[in-house]
C-alpha cells in the first residue's frame, strides 16, 4: 500500500514548490487550445489524451467515437479533454472536433506518422524551417498548404509535450515496455525512459501479456518509476485484469496517487507516475486466451523477431471476431473516469 490517504490536506497546500511547479507554463512551443489554457490558468483538471491510440491503435470510425466518448467521461466529472498530436509540424495539446475527426481518419488514409520521442524534433522540423523562414522575410504567413500530415503521438512522446503544456495527468490504453526477448533485442519501449524522466501521471491498463511484464517491472523499478496498481494487489494485463506479477504498490482511491505524486514533487523527484488500473471487461479473458494461443502458434510456426507482433495481433483478432476491439473500447473509458479523478485530485493538492 501506498501513501497514507489521511495526509491533511492543508499540509500539501503548504508545499510550495508542488504548487508552484503544477502551475507553471512550461513552455509556448505547444500550441494550446484556447480552453485548455484556461483551465491550466485557473488551476482546474486537465486529463491529456495520446493520439497514436486514436491515429493507429483502432479502426476508423471506432476510434473517432471512442475519442468522443472518453471526451465525454472527462467533461462529465468537470475535467477538460486535452489530446495531444502534431499537426504539420506544430506541436498541439486539445484539438477542435474537425481536427479529431481528420486525426481519426488519418492513420487508414496514411496521413500519420507514430511520434516516439525522438521523432517529435524531426516530424517539427519542417514546421520551424517555415517559422524561420518567416521571420527573415518578416512576413506573418506560414504555408499550411496541402493536406494535413499529423504526428500520432506514444504514451512517451505525448508525456513529453503534456508536460510543456503544463498537463500532469495522462489517460491511455495501454504503455509499451521490454518485449518478450528484449534481453537481446534490447527492444525496450522509449515509454519506460520517458516515465523516468518526465513528471506526468500515467493512467493504463497496465502492458499487454505480449510484452515481457517482469522485465518491465524490473525496468520500471531501475529507473525509479513509481509504479502502482489501482485497487488491486496484482499488475494487469491489459486485456486482462491478473498478469500473475504483484505490482509494486497499490493506490486504493485518487488522493493516494495525489499525495504520492506531491510526496515526490517535494523530494526534487523529475519522474513521471504509472497508475495501472485492470480492465475487468468479461470479452477481455477471451482475448488473453487468444493471446497465449497466437503466442504458441508463433513459436511453433518459427515466426521471428519484428514479424512476431503483427503475427499475433492478426491472428488474436481473427480468434476473438472483434471481443479485442471493443474490450479495448472498455478499458479506456474505465481508464478515463479513474484519471478523471486522480486529475481532479492533482488539482487539489495543488492549489
Ligand atoms: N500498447 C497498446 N496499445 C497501443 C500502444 C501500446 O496496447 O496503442 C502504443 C502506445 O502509443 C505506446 C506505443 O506508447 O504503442 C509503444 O510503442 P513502442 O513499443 O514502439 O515504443
Ligand atoms: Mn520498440
């Protein structure tokens, strides 16, 4: 168990630098949608959304309507949606719904890019040549022209820019970690890194079994991540609520993850926070069947190294006839009313 939920309110007001840190604007190279700037301003929730989930993680127009839904949840409980993304260049935290729309019909059309933190500097790249390119003509156009090319952004790369824009809390489906074999394909997920060093708050639903959820643990705790379970005792599996590995902690309600995280802000601490909370959606066993199935037919068909991914999740979704999509679709909603919560917590401690 973690942090003590009795921790009096009024002694976390007193830490000054949480609070200041919370509420300073980090920096204008993100364009912030003009109602997520305000309520940033005003010191009231802001829950940040990935866009990779949106652009490449499920189907259009699923993908449009769950976007619309989680937006919903989120203004339900008094939080304000923030979806991160880069559009032709320029970094975004909060779309307007043409945007969503055109981001959703993106990944299919072939208009997106997956960003990774180290894609973020090279998809913004052509963007500042243009703004440089302005300056020195002292002109106040910039050519947007053609169509519209948008960087989907990873849990690693969205932490990035939601912490520029002054966001801490961040909701998503799933984080990558250490693939099975990573040992020596040393294919580790650049989400992990991020986690250590960029302080946002993480809602998942913890990492798929087809990841190595030991080693990520392992590497999680190398890093010092702070990383815990929502109201279990075990780490989840995305698709199913029991990975069969404890998890490091267990936060049983939002002012746990909110004490925790303003008990680390006044150590100095820079790193971000998984909160991993289990999806207990009944189509979600059927999948982590499939899963370990597909697992064995790989290993038995000699499929290898980066075919290995693809190979299950064909055949995953093949065996479940769409159970894996719409326990998807459950989980992140779920995910979206716990970090509804835990930003409304933040937001709290932090005034
Ligand atoms: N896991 C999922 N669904 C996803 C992803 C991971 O269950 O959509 C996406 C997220 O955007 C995550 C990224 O940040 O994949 C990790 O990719 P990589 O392993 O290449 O870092
Ligand atoms: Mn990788």
């Amino acid at each position: 168990m973690i942090a003590p939920t009795t921790t009096p309110l009024h002694t976390l007001r007193r830490c000054k630098a949480f609070a200041s840190a919370a509420k300073r604007m980090h920096s204008s190279c993100v364009q912030i949608l003009p109602e997520v700037a305000e309520a940033l301003r005003g010191g009231r929730p802001v829950v940040a959304l990935e866009s990779t989930i949106v652009a490449h993680g499920m189907p259009y127009p699923q993908n449009l309507e769950l976007a619309k839904d989680v937006s919903g949840i989120l203004r339900s409980k008094g939080v304000i949606p923030a979806t991160i993304a880069v559009k032709n260049g320029m970094f975004k935290a909060g779309l307007h719904s043409d945007e969503l729309e055109d981001l959703a019909k993106a990944g299919e059309e072939g208009r997106a890019i997956k960003c990774s933190t180290r894609d973020l500097p090279l998809v913004a790249s052509n963007y500042y040549h243009q703004i440089h390119r302005t300056k020195m003509m002292e002109s106040s156009v910039i050519d947007v022209s053609g169509e519209t090319i948008w960087g989907a952004t990873t849990v690693a790369a969205t932490m990035r820019l939601a912490h520029a824009a002054g966001i801490v809390t961040f909701v998503t489906g799933g984080t990558g970690g250490v693939h099975r074999g990573g040992e020596l394909s040393l294919d580790i997920s650049t989400d992990l890194i991020e986690l250590s060093r960029t302080p946002v708050i993480v809602v998942s639903a913890g990492v798929k079994s087809i990841l190595d959820i030991k080693r990520t643990l392992e590497v999680l705790e190398t890093f010092g991540v702070p990383t815990a379970a929502w109201k279990s005792e075990d780490f989840p599996a995305f698709f199913s609520p029991l990975s069969g590995v404890k998890a490091p902690a267990t936060f049983n309600d939002a002012m746990d993850v909110a004490c925790a995280w303003a008990a680390g802000r006044d150590l100095g601490m820079s790193n971000g926070m998984l909160v991993a909370v289990p999806n207990y959606d009944p189509a979600g066993s059927n999948v982590e069947a499939a899963i370990q199935e597909a697992m064995k037919e790989a290993s038995s068909a000699g499929i290898e190294g980066r075919d290995v991914t693809p190979f299950i999740l064909r055949t995953v979704a093949e065996k479940t006839g769409g159970d894996s999509l719409r326990s998807n679709i459950s989980l992140v909603k779920k995910n979206a009313m716990v970090g509804a919560e835990i930003a409304t917590a933040i937001s709290r401690v932090s005034s």
